[in-house]
C-alpha cells in the first residue's frame, strides 16, 4: 500500500490523533488508518452503544455527530434480522455486560465451546485483545484459542490458564489477525468456517502498537477501485503499521469510519451509511 497523510482532515486534529488514506491500484484496494495516541492525557477512546430505543441502530455518523467524538468506527456483529438488534458476541460498557460473549456455535448439528476475540480498555490504563467467555458477570480470557476444527470440537474450554479479564469497555467480534507481534488468524479455533467471514469484503479492524499507540483501518470493498481485502492481507496491512495485536471487526455494509464529523470512506461502495449497533468512538478533552 501506498500511504499519505490526510492533511485536510489533520490540519483541525490534534496531534495524537492522524488519518492516512491509501492506496493500491495493481488489486485494486483503497484503505484508510487513524494511528491514536492513547497515552495522551487529552484523549481517550471507549465503546459506544445505540441509544436509539426504537431498533438500537444509528449509523457511525449519528454516533459521532450526538456524542462529539472526534473519530468513530463501527463496531462488532449484530442482528440485522431482527429489531430491535441484539449484539451477536461480547458489548460491555462502563463496566456493564450489555451482551454476553457467545460461547457455543452449532455447524452441521455440531456444537463447538468457543472463545472469540474481543478488545478492552482495561481500568488501570491500556488496551488488550484476547479470546474470552462470559460467566454470569466476570469475563475470562485465553492467552490461546479452543482448538476447534472443522467437524473437530473441543470437548470444553480450559480454565486451568484462564484469567480474569479486568476491563471497563470491550467489543467482541472475530477472528484474531495478530497476535504477539505475528499473524495468527484464528478462524477455525473461533468457528468462523461455514459463514462468509473468511471471504473478500470490505473490512474494519483494530489493533495496537507497542507504543500503546490505537490503530483503526478500514477498507474498502465491492466497488470497482476496491474490491475488498481477504483476512490474510487484512492482518499483513496491519502488521505493516507495528501492530503488536489486531483482531477484525464488523464488515460488509457495516465498515464505516467517520473521522471530525467527515465519512472517510464509501460503505459497501456507497455514500448511505449502514446503522450499526455497537462501536469504537475517540474523544479529546
């Protein structure tokens, strides 16, 4: 990818917070990172929940524009089949379990115990991505995944090396991208197989660099200048940015970003946004 400074966005940003747009025409794929600096004591970023009572759906833009952040992306899986929609995997905010994390799938009459990724803010300052489960109102989380395969179940998740997952605000999606500093993508181990998860789509992903630093990407999709990007070549982009650990996020229609108020880029080709239940919003003080 070939990357430049959006400066015309930048320019009314401060500066812990830089969006950078882009390109590769020989795929093709158009791409757009926020690098945020979350250990200035000026910003922080949380997740955000619909408060739309009629469907729990608004669109990044209604998010950005009632809660005056600076810069918002879509969040996690959702019911787009039912209204209102219910999050389809782990939402806490402010230290309030408003989904569970989902714990078993079925594939072909089969069951599998799973552990999807999810991202935190923990209390004591820092960002994490993990696998976790949810029991009752304590969130455990795995240094690795179940080891499911396809038509191979676990038998049940292991809780000798479980910990206690200490955050305040956490959104579960899935798969990993990168773990420990290296591509790990967990599609199978979380049960993705069987679902248009692991195809080309426009993506959303998060992640964070060493330097404490937030990472936000979107990609475009389902257009003729960018068809979309594979989990494999999500994760190298990534990677490419001194991402220690990512995970993916909702996409499709949903990927959406949203940087002081402007959409960044086109949704599934388009400039209507998808409304969204859950998502990642960024504030300065």
């Amino acid at each position: 990818m070939s990357w430049r400074s959006v400066d015309s966005i930048n320019v009314n940003l401060p500066e812990g917070i830089r969006l950078y747009a882009g390109t590769n025409d020989t795929l093709p794929l158009k791409a757009w990172y926020v690098r945020i600096d979350e250990k200035d004591p000026y910003i922080y970023s949380k997740v955000v929940v619909s408060d739309d009572t009629t469907d729990n759906r608004e669109t990044v833009s209604s998010f950005a524009r009632d809660l005056g952040a600076r810069v918002v992306v879509n969040g996690g899986y959702f019911t787009m089949n039912k209204t209102p929609a219910s999050h389809s995997g782990l939402l806490m905010v402010e230290g309030k379990i408003i989904e569970p994390a989902t714990n078993q799938v079925i594939r072909d009459s089969i069951e599998y115990n799973i552990a999807r990724t999810a991202f935190g803010f923990y209390y004591e300052d820092g960002i994490d991505i993990s696998w976790v489960s949810t029991k009752e109102d304590t969130i455990y989380s795995w240094s690795e995944p179940p080891a499911n395969r396809p038509g191979i179940p676990t038998d049940s998740l292991e809780m000798a090396n479980v910990e206690v997952w200490n955050v305040h605000d956490a959104i579960g999606a899935g798969p990993a991208l990168i773990m420990d500093g290296g591509i790990k993508i967990t599609s199978d181990e979380e049960v993705f197989f069987g679902t248009s998860i692991p195809r080309t789509h426009p993506r959303t992903a998060i992640g964070y660099t060493n330097k404490g630093e937030l990472i936000i990407m979107v990609v475009d999709g389902r257009q003729e200048k960018s068809r979309g990007a594979t989990l494999e070549e999500l994760a190298e982009l990534m990677l490419d940015l001194g991402v220690v650990e990512a995970m993916n996020l909702d996409g499709g229609g949903s990927s959406t970003l949203v940087v002081d108020n402007n959409l960044i880029n086109l949704p599934a080709g388009k400039k209507i946004e998808r409304e969204v239940m859950s998502a990642i919003a960024t504030f300065t003080k």
